[in-house]
C-alpha cells in the first residue's frame, strides 16, 4: 500500500466523517417536529394549502390556526416567522395560539410561515440549529431557522428574480424570500404559492388587519418600529404613542414605501381590503459585527461589540450590557399586537376583535416566554399539532 | 462631610426644580380654525394629527401648503391629494365654512430627506417654503404652535438638517410643545426663555393631546 493511496484514503474519511456527522445534525433539523398545544380558544386548524390548491402535498404547506369568538366581529391574521432566522415572532405566536380567549370577531395565526425556511439554516454564519426556552415543565425546543426557504425545497434559483406583477428585479435569494414574494400567484415559484395562498385566505376570511412579526439588526435603520402604508398609518402611530407612554418602550413608525415590491405592508394593503403592519423588534443575533452566533447571543442579545459600537453611537436602539433579551422582543410583539388590535375596534366598532388572557410587555419580561407555554405530555394528544 | 454632600444635592435638586418650572409656562389660548403641516416632512406630522384626532381637535391638513393656499383658508382653496402632495379637509364645515381664514396653524418639526424627497423638495427649498408660511402668518396674525415630538432621533449635530428646521420654526412660534427627549439638551427651553415665548413640555408625545385640548378648550 503507497504512502499517497494512505493519505487519499485517510483524507476522504475525515471528508466523509465531516459531510456524515453534519448530514446527520441536518437532518434532524429538518425533520424535527415542534408541538403545538392549541390553547382554549382554538377553534379550528386548517392547512395554507386550503386556500391554493397547488401548495398541497409540497413542504411549504402549514398550518392555520383559527380562534373564533362566540360574538360576530372583526378578523385579525397574525403571520410569524416569514423569516425563520427572527424568531421572536413564534414565541409570541405560540403564546397567543396556547393561551388567547377571543370573545369577539377572530384571529388567525400563521405559526411558520416559511415552513421551508424554519427546515433550513445558514452554515456560513455558523447558525445553531435550535434554541430551547426554560418553562416550568423542562424546557421547549425550537428549530432556529433562516431567512429564505430550503434550496432543497425551491430548485433551481433563477439568476435573478422577477418580482410578479411588478417585475421589479431582485436578488436571486430572494425568489425564496417569503417578504419579497407578495402578493404572489397561484402556479408561480413556490413561495409565490405561499404568499397567494396567504392573500387568498385574507381575501375569502375578509381579515381587516394583517399583522406579520419580524426582528432586525440593531445597525439597520428599520428597527424597533411599525412599518405601515398609509391607510394603517394612524393606527400604527396611535399604537406607538400609547405603548411608548403606558408601557414604557419606543416603537417608532416607518412609512410602508410605495416603489419597493413585494414586502406584506406594501403588497397586502394594495392586493386586498386587508390593513397590513409590520413589526421589527431589535435582534442583534442578526448583526454582522457580534462574537459567535451562540444560544446565548439569540437569547439574551448581549454582546461586547455591539456595546462598543453603541457607544460609538452607530446603532439604532439604545443598547447597553443587559442587551436586548428575547422576553423584551416578544413582550413587545404582544403589546403592540394587542394594542394594534385595540385602536382598530375604537375605530371600527361593528368590525372589533376583543381578545383576552394575551400578557403584555411587563408581564412578559416579569415571568419569562416559557411560562406561557403547556407541558405538551400533559396535553390532550387531539390539541397538540406538529409543525 | 455627608451633611456636606446632602445640602449640596438638595440646593441641585432645588436649582432644577426652579428652572424647570420657569422654562414651562402656562398654555396660551389659540382659537380654529387650524391647520397642520411639517416643517421638514418627517413622520411626525402623523403623530401630530393622531393627537389632534385624540384631542377631538378637526384641522385641515397639508404637508406641503403654500402662502396661497393659507390665504384661501378653511380647503385649502380646493386642492386634492396628488403625487407628493396631501392634502385632508377635517375642520367642521358647518361652523368654520370653505374660506375661512385660519386662527392658528401648527408646524410638526422633524427632517426627512426621505420625506422631503417624496414631496420634490431639497432642505433649502423646504427651509424657503416654511419661512415663507411663518413671514404670511405672522403677519396676518394667525398664531404658530412649534412642536417637536420626534425625541433624540429628529434632533442632530449644529448645522443638521434637523436644527436648522428647529432655527427657523421654534423662534418665530406663539407656543412651542416638545417631548422630553427632543430637550434633552434644553435647546426648546432656551429658545422659549430668550424670545419669551411660552413653552410646555410633554413626558411622552401621547401627553401633548392633553395640551391640544388646554389650549383649544
């Protein structure tokens, strides 16, 4: 046996060693089930693929959560994870689909929007795989996933993408990006079929508000704020001002621009009755210059160089060493929801949605995410779903 | 040396207490019809007609008015929303008809050059545009109200976009309204001390409505 058939030997083993372990870890991310323990109020769960036919049977396909109040009313959609990399938006989805009374009108939750993108993950950015939330039983694993849909699941992308209708151009990662795909259509890329299938189901439901939960950098001007087009402008400013002076926690309003496609506060408002929002908690895990992107950086935010850079005064939130922690991102998802919600029924009395037992930002930060959460061993087997 | 320190701090907390109190002077009485706009076309002019609407104040809006269309009075002389151009007819037609002169006008204080840029303005035009609202109104007593709401974010270094807004809106006002964190610095107040122009000072911008309603009764 030669020295050099030894060495090429040994080295595809180490290369088949690597590509084994690491297929192995993948797998099981893409194949891990998160439960979902439907709370009180759920009154239905359907599929996406109810409102287009041709997202049935794909892995793009999820599940819709309805609660539906005894007393007819207004409609809300709560949309999370359109980027599965923020993941502040399933937190606060769970903690309204397990524990939300609706007493009036209904809400609609989207847990995973992108579910292909929650299976996916970002090698280069050295992402962890899933992230777990104490709670008083144990703990919750979560998927952490990314920003676009799985290659696997969209192949092949296009040099660049052709945004429908507008034919705006886009990079081609963004033909799997659940925020550039609105409105979307019916026998296009595959996350086009999600988004249509979302207008589709805010169209037939006749949802009044659409609310999509997002996270971004600290370093990124649209942060920490209500992005809204104009016919949802004064809901969304009123919502700022209230939750700034009895909460205690700015979140500005961005406008909604009109020349920039294929966003849900653009496209939703100008494809259907629908008034949209969109809400961008700070989540410095997104942030280029930070340590490794550990659990610990996901959860608690903390991070020596963006605390140096803060104090350099090149961030666009106030930020120091407590960080800004995943009970802050999600406390501020459940207030400004709930508020939101609030000041469209003072507004549309015959359209109201009155919802209950939802905490807010205090309570939240008080007690933890986790404590929001059913023990799913406890759980009727016929209320937990897997997603 | 504590007894020292104490009566120290409370001569601070005692100085502070003072100046405060002469910086914040009562809400003067203005009367409607009024008008809203910006002065820099930022976002805040949104919060400013949210607190009027709060306030159960109407109001004619226009982000962009020119010294015709305050002349022309209650509508605006007609004009209609178009391309970087809004215009909202909210007074109470049945007590102030189309063409009633405007009692106040109230200017949201805060730069966008995103804003600006929508409306087809450069900061120089929009500086030009809003001197010569305030030169119109001035003249023909129709009182100004300056209000920055837009806390830290719509402030900047000297010479900024933001403070030269604030220069050429905040000395000329009958009143100026300000949020805590646009004051930080005490900028509003001592503009308000020197041209003794009376001042109020909101905790948060949902405070102003309680103003709005004090000075428009």
């Amino acid at each position: 046996m030669s020295r050099e058939w030894i060495q090429k030997s040994l080295l595809i083993c180490i290369v088949m060693t690597i590509t084994i372990l690491s297929g192995v870890q993948f797998y099981r991310h893409r194949h891990f089930q998160l439960p979902i323990v439907a709370g009180p109020g759920v009154t239905k769960v359907t599929m996406l693929s109810d409102y287009c036919q041709s997202l049935k049977g794909t892995p793009a396909d999820t599940r819709v959560f309805f609660m539906e109040g005894a007393e007819e009313g207004g409609k809300t959609l709560i949309i999370a994870n359109t980027h599965s990399n923020e993941p502040a938006a399933i937190l606060a989805a769970l903690i309204f689909i397990e524990n939300a009374m609706v007493d009036r009108g209904s809400l609609i939750v989207i847990p995973q929007f992108n579910n292909s993108g929650s299976r996916n993950t970002k090698p280069g950015d050295g992402y962890v795989l899933f992230f777990d939330i104490p709670t008083e039983w144990g703990s919750k694993r979560f998927r952490m996933g990314n920003r676009n849909a799985a290659p696997l699941d969209q192949w092949p992308d296009p040099d660049v993408y052709v945004h429908y209708p507008d034919k705006k151009l886009f990079s081609f990662l963004d033909a799997r990006n659940t925020n550039r795909t609105w409105p979307g259509r019916e026998n296009g890329l595959l996350m086009e079929k999600v988004t249509f299938a979302a207008m589709e189901l805010m169209r037939t439901e006749g949802v009044d508000v659409a609310i999509d939960i997002h996270g971004a950098e600290t370093m990124f001007p649209v942060t920490n704020c209500i992005v809204a087009p104009k016919k949802a402008m004064r809901i969304a400013t009123i919502t700022s001002m209230i939750v700034n002076a009895r909460e205690g926690f700015e979140n500005h309003v961005e406008p909604s621009p009109k020349s920039f496609r294929g966003l849900s506060h653009r496209e939703i408002g100008d494809f259907s009755e629908t008034m949209p929002f969109l809400l961008e908690a700070p989540l410095p895990f997104l942030d280029q210059p930070t340590g490794p992107k550990t659990e610990a950086l996901l959860l608690d935010g903390k991070d020596p160089f963006l605390l140096s850079l803060s104090k350099q005064k090149k961030l666009f939130v106030p930020y120091d060493s407590t960080g800004w922690s995943m009970e802050k991102r999600v406390g501020q998802h459940c207030s400004v929801i709930l508020e939101l919600m609030n000041q469209f029924s003072r507004r549309n009395r015959e359209r109201s949605i009155i919802v209950s037992q939802v905490p807010k930002y205090a309570e939240i930060i008080e007690r933890g995410v986790g404590f929001y959460y059913k023990d799913p061993d406890k759980a009727d087997r016929e209320r937990i779903y897997y997603n | 040396m504590k007894k020292f320190s104490s009566l120290f701090l409370t001569i601070i907390i005692f100085g502070l207490i003072v100046s405060l109190a002469s910086a914040q002077t009562e809400p003067p009485k203005m009367q409607l019809p009024v008008l809203t706009t910006s002065a820099g076309q930022s976002a805040d002019i949104n919060t400013l007609n949210v607190v009027l609407e709060q306030a159960g104040v109407m109001y004619d809006y226009c982000d962009v008015p020119t010294v015709d269309m305050v002349k022309a009075g209650v509508g605006l002389g007609g004009q209609e929303s178009g391309s970087g151009f809004h215009v909202e007819i909210l007074t109470e037609l049945d007590k102030y008809p189309k063409g009633t002169a405007f009692k106040s006008i109230i200017l949201a204080i805060g730069a966008s050059l995103k804003g600006m840029g929508a409306s087809g303005l450069t900061i120089e035009d929009e500086l030009k545009r809003v001197s010569s609202l305030i030169k119109y109104c001035t003249e023909n007593k129709i009182l100004i109200i300056a209000v920055h709401a837009g806390g830290e974010s719509k402030r900047g270094a000297d010479g900024s976009n933001n403070e030269r807004m604030i220069d050429a809106v905040a000395p000329y006002a009958d009143y100026i309204i300000a949020v805590k964190d646009s004051n930080k610095d005490g900028r509003f107040s001592k503009i308000a001390e020197e041209k003794k122009i009376p001042y109020s000072e909101a905790t948060y911008a949902l405070d102003i409505v309680t103003l709005i309603e004090q000075i428009y009764n």
